[in-house]
C-alpha cells in the first residue's frame, strides 16, 4: 500500500514552504494527468490482489480512507472536481481493462462455429438412431 499515498506524497506544494509558512489553505485541484496515475495504481492493486486471491475489501477500505483522507486538505467545490476526475478516469481505466479482455482469445480453445457445427451433426444422428430404432421395433 506504499503507492496508495501517490497523489499527497508528489503533490505541487513544497515542504519548505509549508515549513516556512505553515498551512496556506486548501489545496488546488491537481492535474488530470495525476489523478489518472493514481486512478491506476489503485486499479492496478485491486486487480493484483484479485488476481492472488485475496479479499479486495480490505484494500478498497484502506484506498477510500486514502481518498478521504486526500480531500480533506481540499476545498468543497475542489473536492466535487476532483472525484468527478477521478470516477472518469477510473471508469476509463475499467473500460480500457474489459476491451482488452474481450480482444484475448486462447489459442488452443475449440472454434465455436466446430463446436456448433458438432452438436447439430450429434442432434441429427440421435434423431437418425431413434427412428431407425422405433420403425425396427414397431414391425
């Protein structure tokens, strides 16, 4: 959960003015370009841990409090902006994700034209057997 932090820890402010200063108020909204990076760390975390097996409970909790945390340290009407940005890209994200998984086929998988093909040619087979069965039976 290192990366989970991403967006406070490279954010534009820096520390020796903080220092200098002390706190000078809500933060601007950052760019897209950063709410996108941390769009995909936190999908890339959830499909990890997916992918291991492990319960994405935990993590999506723990990605949540992040955000919270995060936007805190915003405005209200910046706070709006930037979980608006961050659903787009998120979704975005999700979107890329399934037209990918959708373009993967498996080599070695059956054709399903064959496998169609397959259980027509086994239908008229059956229906062949049982009539020759019952015209044999019935005399």
């Amino acid at each position: 959960m290192q990366q989970i932090q991403y967006l406070t820890l490279t954010w534009m402010r820096p520390e020796r003015v903080e220092a200098a200063e002390g706190p000078t108020g809500p933060l601007p909204v950052p760019d897209r370009a950063r709410i996108r990076r941390v769009a995909e760390i936190y999908f890339t975390q959830v499909k990890e841990a997916e992918r291991v097996g492990q319960k994405t409970d935990e993590i999506l909790r723990q990605q949540v409090e992040a955000l919270r945390a995060f936007t805190l340290e915003l405005s209200p009407e910046a706070v709006h902006d930037f979980m608006n940005m961050f659903t787009e890209e998120s979704s975005a994200l999700e979107r890329e994700w399934l037209a990918r998984k959708r373009d993967w086929r498996p080599r070695t998988g059956v054709p399903p034209g064959f496998v169609t093909a397959l259980i027509f040619l086994v239908t008229i087979l059956a229906i062949a057997l049982a009539i020759r069965f019952a015209v044999r039976f019935a005399v």
